[in-house]
C-alpha cells in the first residue's frame, strides 16, 4: 500500500490558526476545490524516513526550505487506501514567491499525449473552518487534531 509524507504548516494571527495548504496542478484539479486541496506531501520511498520525505516534498512543491519543531500528528487512511504521515510545524511562509516542481501527465487520459504540468499551481493560508473545507476529506483529522493540541496547551 502507497505510503506518504507531509509537512501541516501552521500560524496564530488574532486568536485563529490558519493552515498552509497546496492545490495540485493539471487539467483534472483545474476546476475542482472542496477536497481537492492538501498539505504538501509526496511519497515515501521504502526504507526512506518519512519526515525526511516530507521535507523534500515540501522545498519540491513550494521552492522553500522549512526547519523547526515538528510535531508528529497520527497517520491517516485516505479514500484510495494510501496512509499519510504528517509533521505539524508553526512558521509563516510568504506565498508570493513559491514555485513548484513539474512532471509529466498522460492528458487527455489514455490518449498517449504527454503534457509537462506544475505538481501545484496554488498555495494559500486557510482559516481553520475553510481550511476544513479545502483539504483533501481524510487530511481534516491533521487539522482537528493540531487544535485539540493547540488548545490543551493554553
């Protein structure tokens, strides 16, 4: 089974957290964002530590290093079957100048065309109930379980 790893950025502004979440990129994520965004993640390789992974997948879909305090968050079972791992971390990250890495897709499906296409084409700051909203079904429990964190801690 597919495993991967991430990285849920977050910060504190006026008594809210907001979440750094990423949208992919391609024709298929075109139109599509109720569930469509994540926290940037990538897969693991076998043997590979997984926040190592999560590390590299983060500079590859936004041009940016992270370092810091991550706080290992449970692993969750996406709708496909694949497990994720993710890190949370506090930091502010300025999205004006992120970049992302591309890769080639088969477009139109089973057509033979290739088309070269950013892994993400949108980074954005989310405000807890809308970043709920946005991010991929499986990955709220990052969320939800951050703030139960976050809240024993006050």
């Amino acid at each position: 089974m597919k495993t991967s790893a991430g990285i849920l950025l977050f910060k504190r502004e006026k008594n809210s957290h907001y979440y750094f979440l990423v949208h992919p990129g391609g024709p298929f994520w075109k139109n599509k964002e109720a569930g469509a965004w994540s926290i940037p993640k990538g897969e693991i390789i076998p043997g590979e530590d997984p926040l190592e992974r999560a590390l590299i997948e983060f500079k590859e879909e936004t041009g940016q290093a992270i370092q810091g305090k991550f706080t290992a968050l449970s692993p969750v079972k996406q709708k496909g079957g694949k497990t994720v791992y993710a890190w949370a971390l506090e930091s502010d990250l300025e999205t004006s100048g992120l970049y992302s890495n591309t890769l080639q897709v088969e477009w139109p499906p089973r057509s033979s065309k290739m088309i070269e296409i950013p892994e993400i084409d949108q980074w954005e700051w989310f405000e807890s109930e809308e970043a709920q909203r946005k991010i991929n079904p499986a990955q709220t429990a990052f969320i939800t379980e951050l703030e139960k964190m976050l809240n024993e801690v006050k």
